[in-house]
C-alpha cells in the first residue's frame, strides 16, 4: 500500500516530476513530456528509469492491475 505520505516524496526518477498513484499497482509521472509509469510490486514501487521507459507507450488504462 503506498500511502499518501509516501506519494508526497515519491518523484520520477527521470525527470523528478510527481506521481499520481493508479489504482494499486501504478504510478504514473505526471510531467506530459516523460509519462513514464512505474508498477508497484509486492507494495514497493519499482522506480527505475529502465522500469519506466517499459511503459511509456501504453495507456493508463491499458495497464494491468
Ligand atoms: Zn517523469
């Protein structure tokens, strides 16, 4: 569970912007120009730029819970 703390000082690690959390399971950088989206597995978010980069072409909506 990410909490609303923990979001508070969460950024992507790219570009440093903030993260919106998505269900569970996502957090999506909310800089337009990254749109990186990182899953949290087993509760810890998964924040490497490699991770991101997976995700970047796929739709919030499309991402798997
Ligand atoms: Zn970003």
């Amino acid at each position: 569970m990410v909490s609303e703390n923990m979001l508070e000082i969460l950024a992507c690690p790219a570009c440093h912007s903030k993260l919106a959390l998505v269900g569970d399971s996502w957090l999506i950088c909310q800089n337009d120009a990254c749109r990186r989206k990182y899953p949290i597995e087993d509760g810890i978010p998964v924040l490497l730029v490699e991770e991101g980069d997976k995700y970047v072409e796929v739709p919030v909506e499309e991402l798997g819970k």
